[in-house]
C-alpha cells in the first residue's frame, strides 16, 4: 500500500501550511492477518443462511440462528484480539494494512480490495460486532415465533458484513461496497414484513433516499480519483493539500451528502422514521448503532478532506445543528414508542455531524458520542423491543403506563438508556454530549447555544417517553398482559444497559488521544464561557427539561386517544415537520409534473409524428394503389415509359 | 448498299409492335404483336451481321427464332387455359389481382 | 436495295393494318405479309438460311399455330374498338412514336462506315458458316435451347392437359342408360326413324311418313328444322308428278323455276 514517492508529496503537503494526519498502514501480521475473517465470517454466515436455506429450508432452520449469532460472535473476538494487538503496539505502528487482492484494473484505475486497521476502524469494529452480537442474540427471543427467522439471521449477517467492510475498507471504493451492502441489508430488513404495505413503502422509501446520498458518494469517488488518482486513503491523505480548495470543498459537499443520506440528516432524513416498520431489533442495529453512523464515520475518515475544506466543514456544521433540533422536535410528539426513539436517534446523529464538523476539536467527541450512542439507543431500542414484546407488539406510548413493576429488567435497564441520553452526571452520554457542547461553544456562541437547547429538548422528550411507558397509571388494552421478556432478551440489555452507565467513563480518558494519530490532534482553545459554567448550564437546561416533562406528562391524566386540538407546533412535529411534505412539494411533485408534462408531449408531438407518418404513408399508398389497376397493357404502358427514360437518358449522355 | 434503312424499318416496326401491345386486347392479337417485336429485332441483327461481316447476329436472329417458338407454345397453351375458364381472350378480362 | 424499297412500305402498311383491323384472322394474315417479307430482307441481306427459317418455322409453324388457336377460339369474334382504359390509347401512340423517333433519331447519330459484306463468312456456304459457330462457339446456347424447347412442350402439354373428373362411359353404360331412360320416360330405344328417302333424290331434307300419313318430325335434323329447309312430303309429291308429267311432255318445262329446285334435281334435268 505504501507508495514511495508519496511521502515526498507528504512532506511537501507538511511543509505547505495546514497539517493533516497521514494515514500511513504498516503490513498485517500476527493476528493482524485474520483481519479477513472480521468481514468474511457474516459474509460466509449470510451466504450459508440465505443460499443454504433456499436448498435445505428445514435443516438450516433449526440451527440458522446459532449460526448467525456466531459468525457475528466470532467476529467480534477477532476485533478484540486485534484490539488487545493494537494496544500493544506503539503509537506510530497502530496502523495496519492488507492487501487481498486487485479488485479491477482499468487504466490508470487501480483499485484493490484493500483493508484498513486503524484506531478509528478498531472501535468502530469493537462496537458493530459487539452491540451486532448482543442485537443478534436478543433475536434470538425476539424473532422465535416468526416462520422466516432464518431468513431474518442472514440478512442481519449480510448487514453486519457490509458494515464491517465499510468501516475496514483501506479505499473510498471498498468504503462504497460496503455502503451499498448496507443499503441494500437495510432495504431488506425494513421491508422484512413485506406483507405489510407500510413495510414494503418504507423499505422503498428508505432506498431511494439512499440512493440520492450515494450519488453524492459515487461523485465524490470520481471527483477525487480525477483530482488525486487514487481512491486509497492512505494517498489521498497525503496529498490532500495539492488540491485546490474549491475542489475539495466540492467533495467535502458530496462527501456531506452521501452522510445526510445514510445517517438520516436534514434535507435526507425523511426515511429514518418510517424505517421503524422493520422488526425491532433492525431499528436497533440499523438505526442506532451502526447503519446512520455511517455518515458519520465517512466525515471523520475523511477528515484530511475536510480540514482542507471549510466551506465543506460549515455545512456539515449546520447539517448537524438542524438536524438535532429537527428530530429532538419531532421526537417531543410521537406516541409511537419507536418513532419517539427514531427521532431522537436522528437528533443524537445530529449531535455527531455537528461534532465531525468542529474538526479536529470534535472528530474525537463524534466518535466518542457515536459509541456511547450505540450503546444507550441499541440498550433503549431494544427494551421497547421488549416492552411491545410484552404489549403485543403495541407500540402506542398511550397504551403502556406503570410497566415498572411488570417488566423490572427491562424497565431498569431503559433507564440507564435513559440517563445516559439526558447526559445525567456520570452516564455515558455526559460525558460525550457535554464535550459536543463544549466544543459547539468553542466554534461559534449560536451553535453551542443550539446543542445547548437540543439538550433540553432530548430531556424534555425521552423523559416523556420514560413517564409515559413505565410510570403513570397503566392504560393497556384488555387482553393485554405484560410480562417480563425471557432472559435471552433481558441478558443483551443488562449488557447494554451496564456499558450506558460505564462506557462514557471507560473511553472519557483516552479516546481523544487514541484518535489522535487517525484525526489529528486538539489544538487548545479559548471558549468564550468557562467549561464549568457550560456544564451547569447544559444541566440546568436538562434539569428543565425533565422538569417540564414531568409537569406535563406525571402530574396529568395521559389520554389514551392523541388529542386533537393542539398548537400547531404539535401539529407540524407529529408530521415529522412536515418532511414528507417537503420532499412531496420540491422533488415528488415537479418530477410528476415533469413526467405528466413528457408523456403528454410523448403521446401528442412523437406519437402524432410517428402515427402521422403512419397515416400521411397510408394514405398515399391507398392512392397509389389505384396505379395496380389489374390491366396488364396499364404494366405495359409504364414499362415502356421506363424504356422512354432510359433511352432518353442515354440519348442526353451521349449527345450532350 | 448501307443498312441504316434496315435499321430505321426495324425501329418502326418494333414501335408498331409496341403500340400494338398496348392498344389491342385480344390476346392472340397481342402475341402476334409481340412476335412482330421480335422480328424487328431479328431483322436488324441480320443488318448488323451483314454490316459487320460476321456471322454472330444471324446466330443471335436464329436462336430467338427458337426461344419464339418456345415462347408462342407456351403463351397460347395459356391463352387457351384462360379461355376455356373465362370464355374470352381479352387480356383486359383477366384483371382480377389488383388493388 | 429494289427489294427493300418494294418491301418497305408494305410491310409498314401491314404492320399498321394489324393495330387497326378488328377481325384477328386478318392480323394473322397481315402478320404472315410482314414474315415473308421479311424472309425476302433476309435473303437480300445474304442469309439464305435465315430466309427458309423465316418460311418455315415463323410463317410456316408458329403463324399457323396462331390460326389453330384462333380457330379454337373462334374465328369469327372481333374486338371492340372502345378504349376501356383511360387513357391507354393516345399515351401508347404516343409512346410508340416518341420510341421510333428516339430510335431513329439514335441510329441517325452514329456512322457505321462501310459494309462489310458476308462474302467471306459465307465463302463455305451460309449454312456451313452458321453450323460452324453455333456447334462451335455458341455450343453451349444450343444446349440450353434444347432443354428449353423439351421445357416449352412439357409446359403446354401440362396447360393443356384435362384431368378426367367422371369414369370413362363404355358402350355398355350407354346401352344400359338408354333401356332405362326408356323404363322410366318411354323414350325410344331403337335408332330414330331415317327421313323420307323419295326415289327421285336423296331427300334427308324430306321427313319420313307416318303409317296414319302425318311426317315423322325426329326424322329429320333438327338443324334443318331451325333452318327452315324441311320440305313437305305431300309437296314433294305433288312436285314429282308435275316433273313426270313434263317429262312425258304434257306441262312445259319453264312452270317450274329453276332456282326453287335442288342441285341433284338440276342434275336430273340435264341428266
């Protein structure tokens, strides 16, 4: 993977002004060179299942499950070993390359299959094969009554393998494989109940949407290959500052686009939503911990894009900012359990943009709130797993109240979810939201003061949905009763629910410096408030929050019908903003029009062209045809007028 | 002696011939004009093997001789056939396949 | 050239004669005056072999071919001079003539130069020139010749074959037919009665006699009858006694008109 004279263009692009991490991989050895087998273990799992099933239905069944869960499993020690082998090494060696094999080779094209192990492609894959195990194993109770579990087990393989290829590919091409296996797993197992209309609309919608970020992934794959003629990030990170600014700030934006279309930003976030049609445990491995931080991770990779980029940088800034009050706002109405935590998902990806936009001051905090986020969501995703498990599947918040007592597991461990979210002292996400804040106020006093009220928001919503789902008094439908999910269910969010407590703690130490090598370095800065005063001030705002939740949700009887008569506000987020709206008037409805306006050009000007022709030669055969008259001295007659002009002809050539 | 007259009597004759192909509508008639069409040509190929000193056009005269004959029985056998179905030698009656 | 220029003009004549008469007998016959006298071109233009062919295959098979089937097809009709397509006529006129003065016209442009003359290729005999190329050069045109002529029989027997759709009627089919035709409508079955036969003349245009004296009408040919020719016994009678008694001298000769009697009877007289 090393290029030679590539570390000249490094040290040009270090003597040329702004510095940029290089990425620079050693070769895999040791059990670096099972770095394979992280990807290729859910692939064979996906190919067994899905292929395998198809031919031995029957036996493939009855243990299709255990197989999934154990390729994800084994995946998962790999990681770790190659984690425990990172750690042991020194700083500068902590980036691992392997080359399998070319991939294609067209020109000056050369683009090989390629992996990278880096520190930032080592917590990605601690956290997709770990929370992916724990999700796979919850399954396991969550899908038992369901006929095409084992069908279910193998696209949740093919997902987790696409993923993994994302996140360890060494080239942005490897990177787009595994960004259209992942769109293509999640079209799969949100349409997984395809029998339901709305699933099969969402998972159609979910893919298109994708489709519209990945043109800006194709085109900024093209673009860089045209600009630096290779998609190898360990090249591209070192030659970056060759290219112009205008040039890179147009990747950085379709960069920033293949993001918003995958991680659910603003203008992209219409599917995230209704993505929640797919089988509980999709929504929490999908739209928590792995798929929508995918955007994220393409942002932080290319991170020596984006520095060089700052009109890129800004944008993905306030991507971020909008999208956090967005979903926090739509996450305020919802009553459905899982679309109040969907959109919460969208405002903590929000978080995350924002944070990867700071720059160096925040790609380390996006990760951090990344992995934190994957834990506390994947933990609350899956307790309202649990609870709809024990509510038949009901997911109307409206309809639960005082299941505290009924389901403790889960209902506790929801609620380190719960504290982890609201960034309660201690929690994971205090650690990793306040930094966000931090460093939002650091950049500029309107974007801290947005992460500031998203806070309050996030407080206000999930403490609704906490009051609503697990205290007031209980509003069940009749033949409902709730029970505690079995264990295979409740182990996964015990786990999930002790590293929400603890994982901000465990990483708030060295993650910033981990990065460091991958992301560049934190500059010190100055913040315009002192970190003291932004801490009490974000818990003062989040201590309102739950506050105003309280008054509004504890201390009053909860409707079990959504009322009506409510302030527009209500109105505008219970529609999700009106985003649907929004991609109807400006895109479905001008393509419509368009399409309406061509076919009626089609059927009258082409149509009328071609039929006219039809009808004008038509017509003049119908005439011409009187010329066959039947009468053979008629024949005769034109034969000798042919004669005529040929001899006339002739006579003209030669007498001329 | 030249045969530019030979020549100018074959052409009229070959008109004649034509015009009569057109004009009449008895079938036999037109035969018998399309046989004075041959003959025409016949006789400006003797011309023209006289006028060259060869004998290759008295030839040519000879073998469309053949081919006429050929010709004449096969044409009135036809002429026949379609008499005996149609009871006429018009060739204008024998105009069903058109249009 | 005396020849052509007698010839000339007739055989143009002749040749506009068969546009313009009605009858096709007499196309046949003009077209016969164009072949001879275009045997006669050929003998003036030195090619005698040509000349018999000319009689002999044209005006002597192919033209009397054209008579047969003109007689089988009847001699008698006549074309109808009305021009049914619009049209036709004043365009095919003028096409020929715009054809003839382009052809003359093309022939007056070029200079064939002096005439060589056939006496060195006819120096053997025009006959013995002629077998010398066609079995020589033009060998294989002959052959081919041949197959079409073989070609051109088979292809008219076949126009002219018709198939038997009924079972050929023998004589004992037509013996049987008519006893039943007798059984079932009475019809006669013996031959019909011959016609009066007078001693004086072979009179089969006179009918035979009843017993009872009337005249056998099926004795008599029916085309007589619709000719109007049949003549009464009784008259008949009455006519042979008058001739008897003129010829014992007692009636003279001239009461009788001479065109009223029939040939034989004339025959008698001067016999």
């Amino acid at each position: 993977m090393t290029i030679p004279e590539a570390n000249l263009w490094g040290l040009a692009a270090e003597g040329g002004g702004h510095e940029v991490p290089v990425i620079d991989p050693g070769a895999a050895s040791g059990v670096f060179s099972l770095m394979w087998l992280v990807i290729a273990l859910p692939a064979a799992g996906a190919l067994v299942l899905l292929l395998g099933g198809a031919l031995f239905d029957k036996a493939v069944s009855r243990w299709g499950h255990l197989l999934g869960c154990a390729t994800v499993l084994g995946s998962f020690l790999v990681s770790l070993a190659m984690f425990v082998g990172l750690l042991g090494r020194d700083e500068a060696e902590r980036q691992v390359g392997q080359h399998l094999f070319t991939w294609f080779q067209a020109g000056s094209l050369d683009v090989g299959f390629d992996l990278l192990y880096d520190q930032l492609s080592a917590l990605f894959l601690l956290l997709i094969t770990g929370v992916g195990s724990l999700i796979h194993i919850y399954s396991i109770g969550y899908m038992e009554h369901d006929p095409r579990r084992r069908r279910f087990f193998g696209y949740l393989n093919l997902f987790v393998a696409a993923m993994l290829m994302l996140v360890l590919a060494g080239n942005y091409v490897g990177v787009f494989l595994g960004w259209e296996g992942v769109g293509l797993a999640s079209y799969l197992l949100i349409g997984f109940w395809q029998h339901k209309p709305s699933a099969a609309a969402a998972a159609k919608k979910a893919f298109v949407i994708n489709r519209v970020g990945d043109i800006g992934l194709s085109l900024a794959i093209a673009l860089m290959f045209v600009t630096f003629g290779t998609t190898a990030f360990s090249t591209i990170s070192e030659v970056s500052g060759e290219a112009s600014e205008s040039t890179l700030n147009a990747i950085g934006l379709l960069l920033l686009l293949a993001a918003c279309g995958k991680s659910a930003q603003v203008p992209l976030q219409a599917w995230l939503l209704d993505a929640m049609e797919g089988p509980t445990p999709v929504s929490a491995l999908i739209h928590a911990a792995t798929m929508v931080t995918a955007g994220v991770y393409l942002v932080v990779r290319s991170n020596f894009v984006f520095e060089l980029a700052p009109a890129a940088q800004t944008a993905v800034v306030v991507v971020g900012a909008v999208t956090l009050l967005w979903g926090a706002v739509i996450g305020c109405a919802k009553d459905d359990i899982k679309k109040a935590l969907a959109g919460s998902t969208m405002s903590q990806i929000g978080y995350m943009m924002l944070a990867a936009g700071l720059g160096v001051a925040g790609y380390a905090f996006a990760i951090f709130h990344l992995l934190t986020h994957g834990f506390f969501k994947a933990n609350m995703f899956l307790g309202a797993g649990s609870v709809m498990h024990g509510m038949n599947d009901d997911v109307d918040m409206r309809h639960y109240g005082g299941l505290r007592t009924e389901m403790r597991f889960t209902f506790w461990t929801f609620l380190f979810g719960y504290l982890a979210i609201i960034g309660f002292p201690g929690t994971a996400g205090y650690f990793s939201k306040d930094k966000i804040i931090e460093a939002a106020f650091g950049e500029n006093i309107w974007v801290g003061l947005a992460a500031l009220l998203g806070a309050g928001i996030t407080a206000f919503y999930m403490t609704r949905v906490v009051l609503m789902t697990f205290f007031t008094k209980p509003r069940w439908e009749k033949d409902v009763h709730p029970h505690e999910s079995p264990l295979v269910m409740t182990v996964p969010l015990m786990i999930l629910g002790a590293l929400s407590l603890v994982g901000g703690l465990m990483m708030f130490g060295w993650i910033g410096d981990w990065l460091a090598p991958v992301v560049g370095a934190e500059e010190h800065h100055d913040l315009p408030i002192p970190v003291w005063a932004i801490i009490a001030l974000t818990l003062t705002v989040v201590a309102i929050g739950v506050g105003i939740a309280w008054m509004l949700v504890q201390q009053r009887e909860v409707p079990r019908e959504a009322p009506q008569d409510v302030s527009f506000v209500t109105r505008a987020a219970r529609a999700d903003l009106y985003g649907d709206a929004i991609n109807d008037t400006l895109v479905v409805e001008p393509g419509a029009a368009t399409v309406r306006a061509l076919t009626a050009i089609d059927d009258g000007v082409v149509d009328g062209a071609v039929e006219g022709g039809a009808l004008a030669v038509a017509g003049a055969g119908s005439r011409l045809r009187r010329l066959q008259n039947g009468f053979v001295r008629s024949y005769a007659l034109t034969i000798l007028g042919g004669v005529l002009l040929v001899a006339l002809t002739l006579m003209a050539v030669t007498l001329a | 002696m030249n045969i530019e007259a030979y020549i100018a009597l074959s052409a009229i004759l070959f008109s004649i011939g034509t015009i009569g192909v057109l004009t009449r509508r008895n079938a036999i008639v037109v035969f018998m004009c399309v046989e004075l069409m041959l003959n025409a040509c016949n006789l400006a190929l003797v011309a023209f093997a006289k006028q060259h000193g060869n004998l290759d056009g008295q030839v040519t005269a000879f073998f469309v001789m053949v081919v006429a004959a050929a010709e004449v029985v096969v044409g009135l056998a036809i002429i026949m056939t379609i008499f005996r179905t149609r009871r006429s030698a018009s060739v204008d009656d024998a105009s069903l396949l058109k249009y | 050239m005396t020849a052509f220029w007698i010839l000339a003009p007739v055989m143009v004549l002749a040749a506009l004669g068969i546009l313009f008469v009605r009858k096709a007998v007499h196309a046949a016959l003009l077209l016969a005056v164009v072949m001879i006298s275009l045997a006669i071109l050929y003998a003036a233009l030195e090619a005698p072999f040509l000349f018999a062919v000319q009689i002999i295959v044209y005006t002597g098979a192919i033209l009397m071919l054209f008579l047969f089937v003109l007689m089988l097809v009847g001699v008698d009709a006549s074309d109808s001079v009305v021009e049914t397509i619009k049209g036709q006529r004043w365009l095919a006129f003028l096409g020929g003539a715009l054809l003839a003065t382009l052809l003359i016209v093309g022939i007056a442009q070029i200079s064939l130069g002096a005439v060589v003359g056939l006496e060195d290729a006819n120096s053997d005999g025009n006959v013995q020139g002629l077998a010398n190329i066609i079995f020589s050069h033009y060998v294989f045109a002959f052959e081919v010749t041949s197959a079409l002529l073989i070609t051109a029989a088979v292809g008219a027997m076949v126009l002219a074959h018709r198939e038997r759709l009924t079972p050929k009627v023998t004589q004992g089919d037509l013996a049987k037919q008519r006893m039943r035709d007798y059984a079932e409508s009475g019809k006669h079955v013996g031959p019909l009665p011959p016609p009066g036969v007078f001693a004086r003349h072979n009179a089969v245009d006179t009918p035979a006699l009843l017993p009872d004296g009337t005249a056998a009408e099926s004795s008599v040919s029916r085309v007589l009858a619709a000719r109007g020719t049949v003549r009464s016994a009784p008259a008949e009678a009455h006519h042979v006694d008058e001739i008897e008694a003129q010829l014992h001298g007692d009636l003279p000769a001239a009461d009788v008109p001479a065109d009223d009697r029939p040939a034989d009877d004339r025959e008698g007289d001067e016999a």
